[in-house]
C-alpha cells in the first residue's frame, strides 16, 4: 500500500500485486479441525472502486507472547490481547474521523481479522458497548479512562433506551476485568445482536466455511462481503481491523464506489467465484486428514522424496511440487490447463 502512494504521489499509473497465504496447522485435538487454509491476491493501484482512506486509521504494536506458535497458545490471552487492541486502535480512528468530519451520523461495515467466530462477535459487542461509553462522555461531560466494546453506531440516536439500561451496570468496570466478565460479554453481545447481523455477519460467511486462515482472514472477510451486498455497497464505508500476534494491529477504512467495467464490484465479485469454489472441495474423513498431517511434518525440512504421483485433486493450472532430491533441490510441474493443454517441469523455477 504504500508503495502504491508513492505512486500515486509522484503521479505513476502503475499497479502492484498484493498477496495474503497462510496455511495454519494446530496438533491433534479439538482445535485442528478448525484451521483452514487460503491465498488472497489484490490488485493496488489508482482509481479503484475500493478506496483505502489513509486519512482514517488507528494502529497498536506491543511485545506479547499471545499466539506465536498453534502449539503454544497461553489460554485466554490471545483473546485478551486482540481485544485490547481492538480497543486502542478503535479509539485512535474514532478520534482521528470526528477530528476530519465531525461526530456526524455515518454508516459502516465491519469487518474484523477472523480467528473464530465467537471471538468476532465479542469484538463486535465491545465497539458496540465503547460507543455507548462515548456517547454517555459527550452527554455528562465524564471522562473515561478506557474503551470497553466497540461497535459503530457512533450516534446516541442509535443506541435506544433498552440498551442503555442493559449496559449501564458495566459503565465502571475495569479494563483488565470487562476482559473476563462472562456477565458483561453476554449482556453487549445481546444488545449488539440486530447490529451484528446487519454490519458484520455477512463478512463472515466464507471464514466459518473454510476455518481460521490468520494472514488471508480479513481479506478473505472482505470477499464474503463483496460476494453477499456487491449491489448494495456503493457508497459505504467498510471499516477493517487487521491483528497480528505478538503483536501488531490497525484499524482503517475502505470506501467502495461500483466503478467502471473491468474494475466494479460486481465484477471483482464475479471474478473471484467464491460459490462455485467453495463447490469444488473435497471431503475427507478425520482419519485421513490426520495422515496427511503426520506425512506433511516428516517432509517438512526433509530431503530425497518424491511426492504422490496422484494429482486428480489438484486444479487445472497448478504448479506442484514433485520431487525433492538428495541435495535439497525441488521439482515442481505445471497440471495441464484445459485451454493450454502445457505440461511442464520446473526444478527450482527454472523450466526444464
């Protein structure tokens, strides 16, 4: 992105390819069938119909041992930390757009780095129940020392009177404990419930089919919110929170425009053909997940093996590995495509 500013600054029309793939993998358990696996690729350049506004934007680093090895998660705190930033980087945005446009009402989006479902609902309560705060500082002239739950209806006309009173029991609690309070955390999620379903639900569609994807989640957010309201997005905001572990975030914000053939959004939404992909997967049963697993960790870092010669499950105009020899050299080959029909090999991307 910022090279695409740079760009854009020294008036170059040039566009860069971004990439986000992860493949997360847990130990056998009942956190493995949750992980997932994706590629995003996005095209940056200049007069797209999806606008990073750079003028919005709230970011937290820290030093923490919250998520940095599957194996290793320290309980809670992951969830503790990804919701104190969350809470910093809310705060931060929340100040920087009412410093550029006021505390008008807005419309937004929410789309929020998906680890696992429950933990995005937690997040969307807590903007929920910190705009309840903000609104309740604005209207007694109090100050608060700390943010609680986010959520984006930055109006007090937005918050009704039933709310209100849900959430003003928890208006003196802590940090450290709104972290904990099972009390707190169901009483946002029920009064942020209609707004979740309407502002963050259709962004999470493809994450609760495809699992955790850490890198490739927030973006793989963004695609289910193109493929579910692409006629509806014209205009609106998207407001996106990237997280992470060890730890950086930030908050900032897309404005979507439809914009022109080849480059609207129901063109990208189009292209992208998230259903018909989503069609094509295999299933597998557990047993056989867990040996692909075990013979994934005896190759990892190995040398001398040669991959299955099998390759019905890989698509059509993929590069494969198939071979690695006694001195750690790789061999790979190209799936013939159907309109090319090319098949070749490839040791260390070099064709041979």
């Amino acid at each position: 992105m910022g090279w695409a500013l740079w760009a854009g600054y020294m008036r170059r029309q040039c566009g860069y390819l971004k990439t986000a793939i992860l493949l997360p993998v847990y130990t056998e358990g009942r956190a493995r069938p949750t992980g997932g696996a994706a590629a995003i690729a996005m095209l940056i350049g200049p007069n797209a119909p999806i606008a990073f506004e750079s003028k919005f934007k709230g970011s937290r680093m820290s030093h923490a041992y919250d998520f940095y090895k599957p194996n290793l998660a320290n309980g809670k705190l992951p969830q503790t930390c990804y919701l104190m930033a969350l809470d910093f980087c809310y705060k931060h945005f929340c100040e920087k757009f009412e410093k550029l446009q006021g505390r008008a009402q807005f419309q937004m989006l929410i789309i929020l780095c998906f680890i696992y479902n429950k933990l995005v609902q937690k997040s969307f309560a807590r903007l929920f129940f910190n705009d309840f705060l903000r609104n309740a500082r604005f209207l007694v002239q109090k100050s608060f020392a700390r943010l609680f739950f986010n959520d984006f209806l930055r109006n007090a006309s937005y918050i009704d009177e039933g709310a209100k009173e849900k959430l003003s029991p928890f208006s003196g609690l802590s940090n450290e404990k709104s972290y904990q309070s099972r009390n707190f955390e169901k009483a946002s999620q029920q009064v942020a419930k209609h707004l979740y379903d309407s502002k963050v639900q259709p962004s999470t569609s493809l994450s609760k089919q495809v699992g955790n994807m850490y890198t490739a989640s927030l973006y793989a957010a963004f695609a289910s919110l193109l493929l579910n309201k692409h006629s509806s997005l014209a205009g609106k905001r998207a407001v996106m929170f990237s997280y992470g572990s060890g730890l950086t975030a930030t908050i900032f914000s897309l404005k979507l425009q439809d914009g022109k053939h080849p480059f609207n959004l129901l063109d990208i939404a189009t292209v992208m053909n998230v259903s018909e992909k989503l069609k094509v997967r295999h299933e597998f049963p557990p047993e056989k997940f867990v040996d692909t697993m075990k013979l994934m960790e005896q190759r990892y870092g190995a040398k001398d093996f040669v991959t299955s010669k099998n390759s019905s499950l890989v698509l059509p105009g993929t590069c494969y590995l198939t071979e690695v020899d006694s001195m750690y050299r790789r061999f790979y080959t190209w799936k013939a495509n159907a309109t090319t029909n090319i098949l070749s090999t490839r040791e260390n991307g070099f064709a041979s």
